[in-house]
C-alpha cells in the first residue's frame, strides 16, 4: 500500500510537469489509495471526535504534495497561487490541517508520571515555501456535515457523526474581510514566533478556507432540490471568491461517492453524473479565465463499483474527464453572470417538475377513490355485505334442463 501511496502522489507531481510545461492543458490522476483525510502527521481528529480521529482510506496526502510541489518547484514560473477544490462527499480535513499548519503552531501534551502531571509545548511550523504560504493557498470543500443518518437527524452527539465529523459550513476572514486578518510582518514572524502566539480564533482566520458542509434532505424535500443546493453553493460562495483569488493553478480532490447511489454517502448530497460535469466545467471556466486553463485533478473516494464500465463511479469519472476535455478545447470563460439566471432556471425546472408529480399523484388517488366506491355501490357493501373477491362470478346451473335441452339437440342420449 505505501509503494502504491507514493506512485500516487509521484503521478500527481509529473501531471503537475506535464501541465505547467505546456504538454497538456490539465489532466486527470486515476491514483489510488486516496489522500484527503490525511494530515501532517496521518490522523487528524476535530472538536465532535477528539478522541478518536483517522485517516480514512488515505496514506499520503496527494492534491497537498502536488500543490506544495507546484507552488515550490515552480516559483519562477509563474506558479505563485494555488488552489485547491474538493467536491468528495466527505469533508477533506487532512487537507485542512495541513493548509492551516503553513502557521506556525504551538502543541501541547499531557505528560503523566507516577507522581505529576504536566505539560509539554512544542512549537511546529511546516511551510511550503516560505512565509506567505498563507496568502498564496487557496482551499474549498463541499460534503456532507451532520448526523450518520436522517434516523438519527436528532441525536447527532449520541448516534455518531457523518465521517469524519469535521466540515462545519464556514468562510474565513481572510476572505471575507481581510483587512481585520491580523499578520506580523516578517521580522516578527521569523524572530520572535508571533504567529504562534496568536489567539485560536485568528490562527484559523488567517488562511483562506471555505468548508459548505451540505445537510441531509428533509423527509418531505422537493426531489433535486439536493442538487440544485449544491450547484447554489458553488455558483454563490465558492466559484466567485476562486475568481477573485486568481491563482496559477487549480487543484481538485475529485471524490465520486456523493453519487446518489453510493451508499457511502448516507444520503448526503445525491449528485448525479450531470452534476459532477457541471461542476469541473465551472473550474475548468475559471481556470480559463485566470490560468491558462491549468487544472489538475485527483481522484479521491468513489466506491460504487459494480457494474464495470456501467457503474455510477465509472460514470461519474467518464462524466468529469469529460468536462475536463470539452472545457479545454472550448476555452469559455467564467461569467458570474450566468450563474443568476442558471439557478432560477433549474429551479423553476424543478418546480415545475414537482408540480406536474404532485397533479398526477392526485389524479391517481382521486382515480382510486372513484373506483372503490363504484365497486361498492356494485356489490351492495351498503348491506354489510362482504367485499367480493377477484374471482369471476358464476351463475347458477340447471343441469336437468340442460340435459333436456342437449338430447332436444342431439347432443345427449
């Protein structure tokens, strides 16, 4: 498994070469194991599993190498930002951890002995390149956030998470207000270690991270709607601060289990292979538009394999290499415009949907009901009668006249 973890992340940095030199416009890594849920040092654990904490199926953090790789080996290339779009149906907190370990950070364990109990504080600062790492990277996740299952919607806490039960839906400050981000400059930073004096709150403002941890549908939902919430949260918080962001180089961790029927998804999200187009088309649209088209795609999760060829992972990947293709030769560019009119139009699409099932569900019932109460004005239930069964009725038989009437006949003798 390790020797395959490292041809995986070894793919991802020469698709970085073949990209940036100009061999290909982007290019897709069909590697396995994945990578995602893999921190600085494997597992990562968050606030609603403190205790427990993995790192999934995932060695080595893949789409991280390759965004390190690129930003370090390519600095004088003009590969100075980097960013990094993760639609796996679960939340990329490897990832995470390690974009936010590009500050200098302050460890601490307990330290038990037979007689005391202490603490040990160790100062940790893992760059990629230098001190404006933090400036330079940029990182979104959609996936699922909230309980196992829509049985147990109330009781999170007490049934479990959804894995890894990280992802709360949250936008940085130093997206959205940048100015308030507190940064030392670079004497400080390199002297005296004031970033890892910081408060908490403005370490995990200071990099620039999106997280759209999506819920699970209501029991009553219009269906669709799953989908078109996704696409909604692409179109209002990520793709225009992508835009804005303006990097050299995008990254996607292309995870194919929010496919509606991989069961590893719990009923999170539900996408369908048109969304998984949809959406590399959209990053193909911005890379257009800021980076000459450069994209490189990494496979994550995606477990629905039976079926070969005609399964809804191998599907789902045909339909994202596709957009990654057809985005490359057409060179369209992002428009934020178009994202107003798209989403009142597949809504108005879904609605209309909706209204056509609920009209013909009606008509069934009414249909239904109709039917019931001819059949008992038919068969007296009035009466106390009992309902007839499906049989055919039979009348009654006078076999002496039928005799009578075969010999008349010549029939009988």
């Amino acid at each position: 498994s390790f020797e395959a973890a490292l041809r995986a992340a070894g793919s991802v940095c020469e698709a970085i070469d073949k990209v940036v030199s100009g061999d290909h416009r982007n290019a897709f890594c069909a590697v396995r194991p994945p990578g995602h849920h893999a921190g600085p040092r494997g597992v990562v654990r968050c606030a609603n599993d403190p205790d427990g904490g993995s790192h999934g199926f995932c060695l080595l953090n893949n789409v991280a190498i390759g965004a390190a790789y690129a930003r370090s080996m390519y600095r004088h290339e003009g590969i100075k930002k980097v960013a990094i779009i993760d639609f796996d149906v679960h939340h990329g907190n490897g990832t995470e951890e390690i974009i936010r370990q590009l500050v200098p950070q302050v460890e601490k364990a307990v330290v038990t002995a037979p007689f005391a109990v202490g603490e040990l504080s160790s100062h940790n600062y893992r760059p990629w390149l230098d001190e404006n790492d933090i400036n330079n990277v940029f990182f979104a996740s959609t996936h699922g956030f909230g309980p196992r299952g829509i049985e147990f919607a109330d009781l999170p806490q007490q049934t479990g998470w959804f894995y890894p039960a990280s992802g709360k839906s949250i936008v940085t400050d130093a997206l959205v207000n940048p100015s308030a981000v507190e940064r030392p400059n670079v004497n400080d930073f390199l002297s005296s270690q004031t970033w890892a004096r910081m408060g908490e709150e403005s370490r995990m403002n200071c990099c620039k991270i999106i997280n759209c941890g999506l819920s699970l549908p209501a029991r009553d939902a219009v269906p669709g709607m799953q989908r078109l919430e996704l696409r909604d949260t692409y179109r209002k918080n990520i793709l225009p601060r992508l835009r804005e962001f303006d990097p050299d180089i995008i990254f996607i961790s292309a995870g194919f289990d929010a496919h509606r029927k991989d069961t590893m998804n719990f009923g999170y999200v539900g996408m369908v292979e048109d969304d998984y187009e949809w959406v590399t088309e959209q990053l193909v649209k911005v890379a257009n538009s800021c980076c000459n088209g450069r994209v490189v795609s990494v496979l994550e999760g995606g477990y629905k394999v039976h079926g070969g060829i005609v399964s809804p992972f191998a599907r789902s990947v045909a339909s994202h290499v596709r957009g990654l293709v057809d985005g490359g030769r057409s060179r369209e560019l992002y428009d934020p415009n178009d994202s107003t009119s798209e989403s009142q139009f597949e809504k108005h699409i879904l609605e209309e949907r909706e209204r056509k099932r609920q009209q013909k569900h009606e008509r069934q019932v009414k249909a239904m009901e109709l039917a019931k109460r001819q059949q008992q004005e038919l068969h007296g239930d009035d009466d106390g009668e009992e309902e007839p069964t499906r049989k055919r009725r039979r009348n009654q038989v006078d076999y002496k006249d039928l005799f009578e009437q075969m010999k008349r006949e010549g029939v009988a003798s």
